[in-house]
C-alpha cells in the first residue's frame, strides 16, 4: 500500500508538472491559424458558389447582398492575420466568438438564399464539429444552440428561394422541418461523436504525459542510486589509505603538536564518511524497533546535532499547534518509525538554510490532530524568483556555478541535493511547500498527514503508539 500511494503521488506530481494548464482544465486546443485558414475555405467555397450560381446558371439572387457577407469574413481573416500571430492560441471565449461569428454569417447567406430551402444549410454543423474537437464542452452546447436556433429562425424568416428565369420554387412545410430536423439531428450526433472521440484523445494524452513525466523521474533516481553504489565502491580504497595514513600520524604526533587536532578531525570525518558509504552499500545495521521508534522532538534533534558545531544559531521549537488542548489526541506527540529517508531529506533542508542564512536559521515542528509539520527557515536572501518553481528538479541549483575556484569550492552544486531530499520526503508521505519570507529568507514547510507519518514501513494502516 505504501508503495502504491508513492506511486501515486508521483503520477499526481508529474501530472502537475508536464501537462500544460490548458490540456488539464480542458482548454482550447484551436489556435489562431487553424481557424482563419478553414474559414478562407469558407470564403472560397461560398464565392464560388454564389458566382458560379448568379453569373453561370443565371439563378436570381441577391449577388450584392451575398458577395458583402462573404467578404466581411475575408476583412475579418485579414484583420486577425494583421493583429495577432498565427501561433496565438485561442482561449475559449475568444474561440467561442469566432466560431459563433462563422454560424451567424453563414445563418446571413442562407438567410439571402431561401433559409433551410437552401441545400446548403446542413454546413450549420461544421463550426459545431470544430469546437467539439478542440474545446471545452460547455462552449460545444453554446454553439451548438446558437446553431440550432438560427436553423429554427431559417424554417421561417429568409429570402424566396432563387430559382431560373426571375420565377420562385416554394416547397412545402413538412420538407423545410425535414430538412430542419436533418440539420439539428446532424448537430447533436456529430457534435457528440466528436466530442467524444477528442475527449479519448485528450485524456490519451494527458495519461501519456504523466506515465512519461513519471518513467523519467524514476530513470534519474535509478541513476543516483548505480552512482551511490559506484561511489561507495570506488571511494572505500582511498578512504581506507586516509584513515591509515592519519592513523599512524596520530601515533607519531605529541598532543601538543599544533596539528594534532586537525589530524583529530580528519580522523573523525574519515570514519564518518565510510559510515555513510557503508549506508549507501546497504551494509548498515537494523535498529533494534523499539530503539527506532522516536517522537518528533527526538527526530529533530537528529536532524539538527549534526550541524550544531557550526556558529550559526539554529534555534528550534516543537509542540503542538496552537489551540491543541493538553491531553488531547492533537497535543499528543507523534511517534515515527526512524526513517533514514526523512532524516536525510530534512537535514538537507537545514544544511542548505544554514548555507545561505545571514544569522540564524530557524526549525519550527508542531503538530495537530490532523498534520506532523515541520518548517525549515533562513534569514538570507530567500529564493531567486526565477528558479522558485523549477527547485526540486535535478541539476537546478540557487549556488552559482562562477564561483567555482580553489578559494570558493562549496559554493556550487549540481542541484542533486533538494531534488533527492524532496524524493525521499514525499516517498514518506510528505508534501513540501517552497516559498520566500515576507520579512526576507526563504522557508521551507514539509507535511504530512499524521496517520501518515505514524505508519510504519511496510503496514497498511498507523498504529500509534506511546512513546517508550
């Protein structure tokens, strides 16, 4: 189950983050080209038509009239081709006023030629067949009426039929509600049966774009970890010779030697390392379940010891939300399995509000009845804007890559750090929110879902238990 509801916020996060916003709020798919191209198919359709009637047959009909709608919509293709790019994508309102704009033109013609008399009105249904390939439903159903009650108007108020020789051709009633009925029948069916078959279309794409969005995301960390396992084999042989080598110095050196503390300290960070490298072969030791089981304060602590021999303050604050009522179920603490994963996720978080705050950095981790919170803040310069809402992406980093030198090597990063860290956090359950303080430093704010963060690995349902 844990499993499954990774997955599945993965999807949901992928979904978010390929799909473009109007493929996901059903927007319009009609761009601006498409529709003054079929629409000067349309003005050519109709010219040809009308000449060839009025000046070929010698049909009677109003040709002043007649030619004056059609080259309106030619003005009107030549304006928009002047104003606006032919990539412009439509919105749906606009797409909606364009296509209502071809159905009540095309309603002018046939109102000139006999209305529904005219054999040419089942092209009624074309600008509906278009929107219910490209938009939105609700625009669909406002064509489509539009489209059937200018076919009602027709059945009644047109022009005489033009017919040879200056003579009228009157056919009777039921044929015109036939041929209406024709008409809105063609509406509603092809209507529907377009709609349909785009909205497969777009749902198609939609999932392919998640699944997509999902297998790349699931690539990247497969590669993190072939080179996690490949640095803590490459790696062991030289930080063996280090701790040799500082071994035997430190067997040599007085305790008054200036740099017996230096070979103390790199002593220490030697074995430190292969303890982390141990970790990423998968050679680490199971923590007995009892010993594993910590409140939240005790989380924190862990995440924090590291990092508390650097001069900046971290000051940190845990309790309950506010308003929680002493020995309530929202004042109790939470108590999580140790999850090496949320560890490294959130003492990443501190390490980087620690990199770039100007005095303190801030951990603040309160809970409700609801939600485990923990909020991660700096006092520095907060996060550039325009690389805000693309953090947590791999190899995207706030640490400019110019000041890289043998004076400065830890002020660059390949922008790996957060995006394994939010991974492994919202594996956990978690969701992360970024954003920059209003009295200035960034903030990063992690929640979970209590029965969530209480789980533990590998149950189906949180079994919160007291703290031993």
């Amino acid at each position: 189950m844990a499993a499954l509801d990774n997955s599945q916020t993965a999807s949901q996060t992928a979904r978010r983050a390929t799909v473009p916003e109007w493929l996901r709020a059903g927007e319009s798919r009609l761009r601006l080209q498409t529709i003054v191209r079929l629409r000067w198919l349309a003005v050519l359709g109709q010219s040809i038509t009308v000449i060839g009637a009025y000046w070929v047959l010698g049909i009677d009909l109003p040709i002043g009239g007649c030619l004056a709608v059609i080259a309106l919509s030619a003005w009107l293709n030549v304006a928009l081709r002047i104003r606006y790019p032919a990539s412009q994508r439509l919105k749906s309102n606009y797409a909606l006023m364009m296509l209502g704009y071809d159905i009540l033109q095309l309603a002018a013609l046939l109102y000139l030629t006999g209305g529904l008399e005219n054999p040419f009105a089942f092209l009624l249904i074309a600008p509906v067949t278009v929107s219910a390939s490209t938009l939105p439903l609700r625009i669909t159903v406002a064509l489509g009426v539009l489209a059937i009650g200018a076919a009602t108007l027709l059945t009644t108020f047109h022009y005489p039929l033009p017919w040879f020789s200056h003579s009228t051709l009157d056919l009777p009633l039921p044929y015109v509600m036939g041929v209406w009925a024709a008409v809105v029948s063609g509406i509603l069916f092809i209507g529907f049966y377009s709609w349909r078959t785009a909205e497969e279309g777009r749902r198609m794409a939609e999932a392919l774009a998640a699944a997509e969005m999902v297998l790349a995301r699931e690539q990247k960390l497969s590669a993190l970890d072939g080179l996690a396992a490949a640095a803590a084999h490459g790696l062991g042989t030289p930080l063996a010779t280090v701790a040799v080598v500082t071994k035997e110095l430190l067997r040599d050196a007085k305790p008054d030697d200036p740099h017996y503390d230096d070979l103390v300290l790199l002593r220490a960070q030697a074995e430190r390392c292969r303890q982390i490298l141990s970790e990423l072969a998968g050679h680490g030791e199971q923590l007995d379940i009892i010993v594993s089981r910590m409140p939240v304060s005790h989380l924190i602590e862990e995440v924090v010891a590291p990092h508390r021999f650097v001069d900046l303050p971290i000051e940190v604050k845990t309790g309950p939300a506010e308003g929680a009522e002493p020995g309530s179920a929202a004042a109790r603490e939470p108590v999580a399995q140790r999850n090496p994963g949320v560890i490294y996720g959130l003492g990443n978080l501190v390490e980087n509000a620690i990199d770039f705050a100007a005095s303190k950095v801030e951990v603040d981790a309160h809970w409700s009845e609801d939600d485990v919170t923990v909020v991660v803040a700096d006092d520095g310069s907060g996060f550039p804007p325009d690389v805000l809402e693309q953090l947590g992406e791999p190899f995207i980093t706030t640490r400019p890559s110019e000041s890289w030198d043998e004076e400065a090597p830890d002020d660059v990063g390949m922008g790996l750090g957060f995006f394994i860290a939010k991974t492994l956090l919202e594996r956990s359950g978690a969701r992360l929110e970024l954003a920059n303080r209003p009295e200035g430093g960034a903030m990063v704010k992690v929640v979970w879902p209590r029965a969530k963060f209480e789980q533990a690995p590998g149950k189906d349902v949180a079994e919160p238990m007291p703290f031993i």
